[in-house]
C-alpha cells in the first residue's frame, strides 16, 4: 500500500443533526485512519471520542434539530491526526470553569452530565473547543502518531 502524503491528507463530512449519525461518522473516520496506518488502539480511542464529541454537537450545539448538520473535518501532518466536529449552533459554548472531577461527581458534588467530555479529554492526545468566526461550535479532537508510524514516511 502506498503512503499517503501527510502534507494534504485530508477528509471532510457533513451529517444530519440526528442521533445515530455519530456511528456513521465513527466508522468512516476510523476507516481514514486505519488508512493512514494509525494502530488500531488509538482508532478505537479516536472512535469513542469522536462519538461523544458528534453527540455533544447533535444534542447540545444543535439542539437535536434534524434540520441543522454536523461537519466533521479531518486532516493529517507526521505528527497528528486532528478531527474537529462542527456544528451550527446559534450559542457559542460557554465555558464553566474547571470541570468536577469523576469522583467529584460520582460523590453527589455534581451533575452527572458532561462526563463525555472528561472521557474525551482521556482518549485523545489534546481536546478541547476553538474559538470561531462563524456560527456554532468547534469540537478539536487530536491524537498524536507514535514515532515508528512517521518512520516509514
């Protein structure tokens, strides 16, 4: 199998805002990865994540409006592989301070919601939301590659 070249590696999709569309999009970019030579740890990591982070937008970005469309962009250099999950949500994501810790939570100190994004925050090498121009939010999920795979490159 050829190589890819990581200078332009890059995949893009657009889903409907419905639940369900986040085992599409995981399967799809897990295929891109394992393509890229990405082991298949990670792309079970990368598959997780981007599942939280697609459902996040569906539900919270999006309100579940079916109307609206979750954009996945994917792209790759030698040394990562970063997906951002977009939605178009009229609210930006406010930031709430410092997260509860799990057993913060699991202790009754808070709700249980938002645990998808501490299990985001485990699986991926750097998470978090980026700041933009237009409408909605931008979800960044990176992982980094291990040294063999850019060896062969």
């Amino acid at each position: 199998m050829n190589t890819p070249s990581y200078t332009s590696t890059t995949m893009e999709l657009s889903l409907p805002s419905e639940l369900g569309y986040e085992l599409v999009a995981r399967d799809a970019i897990a295929a891109f990865a394992r393509r890229l030579g990405i082991g298949s740890e990670r792309i079970e990591d990368l598959k997780t994540a981007l599942s939280e982070a697609c459902v996040n937008a569906i539900e919270h970005g999006n309100s579940l409006r079916p109307g609206l469309r979750v954009q996945i962009n994917c792209r790759v250099s030698e040394q990562q592989l970063i997906v951002e999950v977009i939605d178009e949500g009229l609210g930006a994501v406010a930031s709430r301070g410092a997260p509860l810790t799990i057993q913060e939570k699991v202790a009754g100190l808070g709700s249980l919601r938002g645990m998808g994004l501490m299990l985001i925050s485990q699986l991926c090498d750097e998470a978090g939301f980026v700041s933009r121009n237009d409408a909605g939010n931008c979800f960044r999920l990176a992982f980094y590659r291990p040294e063999r795979s850019r060896a062969g490159s």
